[in-house]
C-alpha cells in the first residue's frame, strides 16, 4: 500500500480543511479512521451540517438507540474477543464442523442485525475507530471506498504483546506431533538460553514448514446456531485463547532475517510464560480493485515508523507557530513516583512526594485563579485519575477546568476554549515495556535491535523565544535508535497532543502552557524555573500577586513590606539580583496574558534610580508607586517600554521625559 503521510500539529483546523474536501470531491465512498468513537461523533455532525450522508460504525455492544445494542448477542460477542478469537466466523457466521466448509450456518439474527447492516450503508462517508484498520473485511463490507483518510496516530492500535503460559502450551504440544516439535526446539533454546532462531535453523525448521504447521492449526472455535448464549457463554474456555498461529507466524517471518536472535518470541522466566510481540497488518484494503489513496493525518507523525504499514509514501510536514507563553520546568523529569507517594521506598520519598502534590495543587489553583482562568491539566492518569477504571485523582480538579489523562487526548476537542494547560510529569513507559513495544514493531526487521537494562543519559537542548538564551540538560534515551524514536512518540508526542488540545495555532491571544517536566518538548520556551519555583512561586511572584499590578524593586521597601518573605533587605536584594540574571524581570512575572513593563523612579534628591515591574500606564503606575511608598518621587519609563515598539502609541506616555509627581499620598 502508499500513502500521503501529513504531519499537521492540532488546532492547524486540519479536520475541518478536510471535511471541506470530502465535500467537493467525487468520491463516492470515503472511509475514515479515527483514535475514538468520540471524535467520530464529532467529525459525523460536522459532515451532516454540510449535508453530507455519513454514519458513524459502531461496535457490537454500541446502542444503536437506548437500549437496543447493535448486536443481539453482544454479551458472547464480548466474552468471545476477550478470550482472543474473531467473533464472526463463531456467532455470525461459521463452520457448524470445523474443516467442513459445505457445514455454514447463520446466526437467526444475521439478516436483520443492526451491527452487520451498517456495513451496507449508502452513506458516502463511513466513520469507523483505528480498531478496525487491523481487522479484515467482513462479507457485508462490498463496496470499496475510493478514499481513505486515517487521523492520529495507529500505533498502539496495531502493536500486539500476547503471554502464553508455558503450561498451556505444552498441553497443546500432546494434541500434535508436529507442534510438539517445534515447540520442544524452542523451549530448549529458552532453558539453555541460546539463540531462538539459530537453535530452530539447526534443527531443520524452515519458514515453508512453519507455515504447514501454522495451516493446519485449528481455530478451536467453531459456529454452533443451535446453543443459546447462555450454554455458549458457558461452554467458552475459561483462559484466553492459546496463540499457536501467532508464534507459527512470527517465527515463520523471523527464520529468513538471518537473525540469531528472535525479536517476535522473547521468554518470561518468572512467570514461565511465551511471550509473543507482533505487528498487525493493515489488510482493509488489499481485496480492492483499485487500491484506494490513504492519507495519513498525525501531528506527531513519524514517516520512519508509518513506513512499516506502507510500501511508498510522500512526507509533507507542515511547521506553525503556537501561540502560547510557555513556563517549563528544567530542576526534574516530573516521573510519575515524585508524586505518587505509594510508589516511594521510605518515609523521605513519601514526604517529598505529598509536598510534591501540595505543590501542584497550589500551581492549579493559582493559575486557575478561581475558575476566572480555564486551565486543563494532563498527565498519567495515576496522577490526574481516569473515571472509567476508577482511579481516583491525586491533584484537584481545577474550577471551571478538567483532569485529563495522557493516552485519551488525541483528536479531543473539547478543551479548545480553555486558557491554560498544565502538564505533569511525561508519559515514559518502563524499559521493558517499551521494548516490548520495539520488538512487536520490528519483529520481522533484518537488522537485530539493541536492548539494554537501564536508559542512558544523553544532553537535549531546548529552544527558547530569546535567540540569546540556550541550555541543555539531560534526557533518559534508549541506546537504539529505533526503540528511541519509538519512545518519543510515546512521550514527548503524547505531551505535545496535550498541549495542542487547547489549539493554539490561531489563539487570538496567548495561552498559558506549563510544563512539570524538564524534557525538552520542541517548543519554544519562555520561561525556565525550577520546580519549587514553578510549584510554590518565587517570593517575587507572591509578592506581586499581593500588590496587583505594580511591584517596586527596592529591598529595603521589599523587606519592610513582606518580613515572612524576606526578613532582611539582602534576603531580598538577593532575589533581585537571581530575577535580573535569569531575565525573569524582562517579559513577564507569572502574569496571564498581561505585558510587565519596567520603570524607573526616583524619590526626593537621590541620585541612584530605583525600578519597577508594572502592568499598568505610566500616569496609573506613577499613582500606584506614591501610594506604596507614600512619597512624591519623579517617574519615567525604563527598559520595557523601550522594547515595546507600541508603548509609547498605546500609553502616550512621552520619551523617557521625567514626570513629577504632584502632592504627597500616604499608605503603603
């Protein structure tokens, strides 16, 4: 198959661009591919709007109304892909006698079933979730769509990680002579611990065999019309089923590589189990008489991953500009146990830990600023809870905001009004788990992967607005390239889909993006603190949330005003310093969507300048400062406004002209 591959961040209004083309076009069948059912729904009511036909494919135990599931037996149906099998060929219809293929029966309900009918539908445009694209086509899906688009990321849709209990195995190994032997050869190269597949090539195996073998092996399930669900759900086996098949395939793909090693078959020997790691192919659209364009849609698209699906494709990568004000974290790499506190060894981990929460909630509830401000935060889900398994959430729930966990935000739109987005910690897999993962991705690879023990570390630079700015840190990396490319797909793509929910492409404004990990995303940064910094604020921004809008910098002033911050004027003059060396008095303090503008003031005859962080004009800030400081003093603009090509248009303010302040205010 070929396909057009069009990495396009989200918000870039790609779907839409698309509906708009499935409009115009003169296709008569359309086939789209999408992460959830939800953005089916969403994409279906876009399409209707325009007045297109189009129906959404629900699964079997969907309701096609209230009350009415799509299939009548979607309770077997359930039990049946649960346990590993293909529910058509065992309740709709099948072999009555496995191997007699004269011995077809129906299920009574085939011809008026809602589930298959939709597959017959005259709708031009037919919605369908990634889970399909692995599947074959059932006998009712004859009409062939002459396009077909495929939005987000597939991957995981199609990477399968199967256990087979070595016991369960050997009992089928009685059932067969053949088996038996092929399945001796390989638990004696596991026992001695020697090369799968060479082991297998010196005994004679040839893939030619292993695909007899893997012919001949027997589904175990066969069509029965005349059991009710009730004696089918009881006489279904109790344990899933045993993917003979599977590992006759993998290894019948492995033996020509000319590997040693099998990527495809790796052994448990705590839990005495076969693992098996496997790619499924995309086979939707082989059966074609005109194999259909596909176009592939995916914000973090990786052309050297989609490859694996597809024989020739076109790459077009479309750069933009977000329009965001991003603060990221640089001190730690946000894991998952920093704040999980039951995940920690030890009462110090377990303090560190809940003082970790405490921070974020304090971080939620400052930027949520009462539920004034919308603010989304994202991340894994034992942090930010998931109501469908049950996970209760560690952190608060903003006002007038949402908890979202990473792995159900792709294609999400319902977060595109809010203001801000926080992102706690990174989506990183264990390493066994994410080789796992590279090893079902290339198990049928020439090249043998690497794997390792333990990740190394390895300096990423991240990018800031301020072309004069640059630091690097260190990064946790797989030592094979391809396991990493495959890692940051998983984790540095999964916290760039979060922060593009708020879609901030075309934000007339900019949003807020915080980010509680210190792996560098890509994005243009604008600010870089650490995390007590980020969490708590530096006593600079909680001084400045007191006063509202002007904050002299003069530590004597500081320390007289705020003792529990700083109890001497070099504690604060300290902090002055920090905040003018790191640049953090030059854009922004922590204020939403507000341009900080820096003034110079004197008071009385001195002769050295004092300066000010001040979002208002420079008459109000004039104001403002003589009521603080409860003094006449001469105020003129400073270093922000001469940066700030609009200001002077704006504000009217002149030309770093003095100005005096009239009468004497008191307060402060």
């Amino acid at each position: 198959m070929t396909a057009l591959v069009v990495k396009a961040p989200a918000g870039l209004g790609k779907t839409s661009l698309v509906i708009e083309k499935i409009k115009t076009s003169s296709h008569k069948r359309i086939e789209i591919y999408v992460p959830t059912l939800a953005l089916a729904r969403e994409i279906h009511a876009k399409l209707v709007t325009l007045g297109e036909t189009a129906l959404v494919i629900l699964g079997r135990e969907q309701e096609s109304e209230p009350g009415q599931t799509m299939c009548q037996k979607h309770v077997l149906a359930g039990a049946i892909a649960r346990i590993g099998y293909h529910v058509f060929p065992v309740i709709c219809m099948g072999a009555q006698t496995p191997g007699d293929k004269f011995s077809f029966k129906r299920c009574e309900y085939f011809d008026d079933c809602s589930y298959l009918g939709q597959f017959e539908s005259d709708a031009r445009v037919l919605i369908y979730t990634h889970a399909y694209l692995p599947l074959p086509r059932n006998s009712k899906e004859n009409t062939h769509p002459s396009l077909v688009i495929v939005d987000e990321s597939f991957l995981s849709t199609c990477l399968l990680n199967y256990q087979c209990p070595r016991g369960r195995l050997e009992k089928k190994a009685d059932e067969d002579v053949v088996i038996a032997c092929v399945l001796s050869k390989v638990f004696s190269a596991v026992d001695e611990r020697k090369p799968l597949l060479a082991e297998l090539r010196s005994a004679g195996l040839t893939a030619e065999i292993l695909q007899e073998v893997r012919d001949d092996i027997s589904m175990g399930m066969s069509f029965n019309p005349f059991n009710s669900d009730e004696e089918a759900l009881k006489n279904l086996p109790g344990e899933p089923r045993v993917r003979l098949d599977l590992l006759m395939e993998i290894l019948e793909a492995e033996l020509p590589t000319g590997r040693d090693e099998s990527h495809g078959v790796s052994y448990d020997y705590e839990k005495k189990a076969l693992k098996l790691h496997y790619r499924k192919p995309i086979t939707r659209f082989r059966a074609a008489p005109d194999e259909p364009p596909i176009i592939v849609i995916d914000a973090n698209a990786d052309p050297e991953l989609i490859r694996a699906w597809f024989r020739e494709l076109t790459f077009k990568d479309i750069p933009v500009s977000r329009n965001a004000y991003v603060v990221q974290c640089h001190s730690s790499r946000g894991a998952t146990a920093s704040f999980a506190a039951w995940e920690n060894a030890g009462p110090n981990p377990k303090e560190r830990a809940a003082k970790n929460v405490a921070g974020l909630n304090e971080l939620i509830r400052y930027e949520s600023a009462g539920g004034k401000t919308k603010v989304l935060v994202a991340g894994p889900q034992k942090i930010t809870g998931n109501p469908k398994k049950g996970i209760v959430p560690l952190v608060s729930c903003p006002p007038n905001g949402a908890l979202a966990h990473f792995g159900a935000l792709r294609g999400v739109d319902v977060y595109k009004e809010f203001d801000t987005v926080i992102i706690v910690g990174r989506n990183q897999p264990p390493i066994a788990e994410l080789e796992d993962l590279a090893r079902a991705f290339w198990f049928d690879s020439e090249t043998p992967l690497g794997f390792a023990e333990e990740f190394v570390a390895e300096r990423r630079p991240y990018r800031f607005k301020d072309p004069g700015k640059s630091m690097e840190i260190e990064v946790p990396v797989h030592p094979d390239p391809r396991v990493q490319r495959l890692q940051e797909q998983i984790r540095e793509g999964e916290s760039t889909q979060a922060i593009d929910r708020l879609r901030l492409i075309h934000a007339a404004v900019p949003k807020r993006v915080i980010v509680v990990s210190n792996i560098p995303l890509g994005l243009e940064i604008d600010e870089l603190v650490d995390l007590k910094s980020l969490l708590y604020r530096t006593r600079l921004d909680r001084a400045w949330e007191q006063l509202r809008g002007v904050l002299p910098l003069n530590p004597a002033w500081l320390s007289k005003r705020f003792p529990d911050l700083w109890p001497t004027k070099d504690a604060a003059r300290t902090d002055l310093r920090a905040g003018r060396k790191s640049g953090h008095f030059s854009n922004s303090i922590f204020i939403r969507s507000l341009t900080t503008l820096s003034y110079e003031y004197g008071v009385g005859a001195q002769k050295r300048r004092s300066h000010a962080l001040s979002i208002l004009p420079v008459h109000e800030t004039k104001d403002a400062l003589v009521r603080l400081l409860g003094v006449p003093l001469v105020v003129r603009e400073g270093i922000g406004q001469k940066q700030n090509p609009d200001f002077h248009a704006t504000y009217g303010a002149p030309k770093l002209e003095p100005m005096q302040a009239h009468g004497t205010a008191t307060g402060g």
